[in-house]
C-alpha cells in the first residue's frame, strides 16, 4: 500500500522494502495490482467478478486520475444516486461513493461522468484498503480496452432499477445457503434476533499446497448489536463443507489477504461497557496443520469513565510485508485527564516487526521501536 511522506510508515517500511514504480515509491504487494500511465487495468475478484479500470496518470504525489465504466457501477453524492450529467455537474470535484455492483464501495473524487465512463481521482492507498482484499488473480495490463466486464450474477438484482439511492435487498436472502444460515444460528444465544440477511458471506479460495487447489472456502460472520457474533470458516471436503475454525465474538471487521501465506485479518469486540472498550485484532492463517490463530493485539481500547483513571485511546493497525513473510503493528496511545477528554495531554506510538515462524505456526516478535 502507498503512504505518503508525512505517514509514519513510509520511513519505516517503504524506505527498506519498497521500490521505484514509474516516478511513485510502493511496495511489493501494491505493485503486483498497478499498471502504467495510459493502461487499462483488469482485476479479478473472490466472488468471480472481472472489472477494468484505465490509468490515465499515477502523480509522485500517490494520486490517481483514471475511468471506469460507467455501467458496471453506482455513484452517490451526498446520499443521492448520480444518474445523468446534469446531476453529475454539481458533484464534480467533489468526494462521492462509487460502489461497484458486487456491493463493493470506494470513496473518490469525481472529475468526468458521460454515457460509457465515470471519471474519477484516488489516492492508491485507499483503492488498495477497499478493493486490495478482494483481489483473487494478478492484475493484467493491456494498452486496449478489454473486453466487458462480467459481475457476479448473483448481486445483478440488487442494482437494477434503481430510482433512488437505497439499494434493493429483496433478493438477499438467496445469498445466504439455508446451512449456513441454521449453522450460524446454532452458535447463537438468540437466534431468533438474527435474519439470513444480517449474515456475510465470503467465497475464498486459501489452498496452500497443490492438491488443496480444489477445495473451496466460505467464511461467514455475524454481530448481534456488537452484544454476541461468530466467524466460521467453512472448507469443502470430499464435497462436503465443514467448519475448520470459528471464533465466537461480536465480528466487526474481517480482510482476506490473497498472497501466498493466506492470512485473515479479524476485527472483533471483546468487551465493552459505559466508558470502556476493547476491540481486538486476530490473524488466521492456512498453516501445515490446517487453519489457526496465529497473533494477536488490540484494535481499539478505550477508557473513559470520569472517577476511574487512567484515561485512554489506543489504536491498533495491522499491515503485512509478504516479501518478508513480515506482519508490521502500529499503535498509538492518547492520554487525557479526567477534565478534558478532547484534547490528549500525551501521545504515544510504537511499531512491533513479526516474523512468521513456521515451525511454531506463529508470528514472533523481531522488533520494536517507539
């Protein structure tokens, strides 16, 4: 992924791993999903769709000023669908929503819209944060157009016909198998609370070893108002789909990461209550023996309650270095007093370097610095 000079990554990874990319420093892994200046731009995803993007210019700067076909996706601005020019003209410049008809959304600035292409600005890094995950193949570049995209037919009933800037979710329900859906609601306290609709789905393929390749993966997850939730990841065996993990807590985030280690980034609550928050992050990984936890660190802890100090934010990232085999954590650290929870009275970060031991099936620590 692409940081800027001012971003405290940049020095401490990019300056070691990164390399030169036509006037812009990225990294490996963000390299292998750009073309150059003037190229069009074919990705695959996980759930089979194919779209294309044309790189118009890559600024030193990290911005990019491209198109992308205008029928293959929706444009909000300011929570209203973009359907014509006209409309179009008071956004210009502006952010707005592009959310691709697999349900896949980015935020960009909008510089053109006609009746084939939607103009847009980005910065690479947060095309990568949104889209980066569902990636499934490596990127083709071509000096011609391709071919139409194909989409995912599933999501087409979703995005058809829409008036207005609501998305349709009368056919929902046909995402979600019934035995995912009874399966999920066994590991609930309450599972009359939760619809088949409330339930994420993620198609993957995380094979390890050659004669894994045919064995396909589906992760689902739920969060029952951030009280209870579950992750299960499922893999089809002998044609027939078990569960080989499951992680019983409110699931609020989860990146699927399509490198040759095949790690899962879960995000979930562990504890909450007035004034208190813990949110933790949890790296899943297809190991010799099969899928395992393999790290762990805070997300985000809060404390907050006036007559118990300390009083606190942490924030904790996850980034990975596939080259390396290297997972890299930063965490930052507000303090306030109990008179003013606006502004910090001090701040403080440090970055940890793992490296994934394979004899272990974990992520070792390496490396700190404040």
């Amino acid at each position: 992924m692409y940081y800027s000079s001012h971003h405290p990554y940049y020095y401490q990874f990019h300056q070691p791993y990164g390399f030169r990319y036509d006037r812009l420093i990225v990294d490996p892994y963000s390299e292998q999903y750009l073309c150059i200046e003037k190229q069009w731009a074919t990705y695959h995803l996980t759930d089979g769709s194919v779209i294309s993007f044309y790189f118009d210019s890559i600024g030193t700067d990290g911005q990019v000023i491209g198109k992308i076909r205008r029928k293959n996706v929706r444009v909000t601005c300011q929570g209203k669908v973009i359907q014509n020019a006209h409309q179009a003209r008071q956004c210009m410049n502006q952010q707005v929503e592009i959310i691709l008809l697999n349900g896949t959304s980015i935020n960009v600035i909008l510089k053109s819209f006609d009746d084939r292409y939607i103009g847009v600005k980005f910065f690479i890094g947060d095309f990568l944060s949104y889209i980066g995950p569902l990636f499934n193949q490596p990127t083709i570049c071509s000096v011609t157009e391709p071919e139409e995209d194909r989409l995912f037919p599933a999501y087409f009933p979703l995005y058809s016909q829409q008036p207005s800037g609501n998305l349709i979710r009368e056919n929902i329900n046909s995402f979600v198998p019934d035995w995912i859906y009874q399966s999920i609601r066994t590991k609930l306290s309450s599972p009359d609370l939760i619809k088949k609709e409330e339930i994420s789905l993620i198609k993957l393929n995380m094979a390890r070893y050659p004669n894994d390749m045919d064995r396909a993966r589906i992760a689902a997850f739920v969060n029952v108002d951030n009280k209870e939730g579950v992750f299960v990841l499922y893999e089809k065996v002998n044609g027939m789909y078990q569960e080989v993990y499951e992680k019983k807590l409110p699931i609020l985030g989860v990146q699927v990461f399509h490198n040759h280690n095949h790690e899962i980034l879960i995000t979930a609550r562990i504890g909450s209550g007035t004034g208190l928050i813990r949110d933790e992050h949890y790296v899943l990984r297809n190991t010799a023996k099969g899928f395992k936890e393999v790290w762990s660190a805070i997300a985000i802890s809060m404390q907050m309650l006036t007559e118990a100090p300390p009083h606190f934010y942490i924030f904790g990232n996850v980034s990975f270095d596939f080259a390396q085999d290297h997972l890299i954590y930063f965490q930052l650290k507000e303090v306030y007093t109990k008179d003013d929870f606006i502004y910090p009275k001090e701040r403080e970060c440090h970055f940890e370097i793992y490296k994934y031991n394979v004899n272990d099936a974990k992520y070792d620590l390496v490396s700190k610095t404040s």
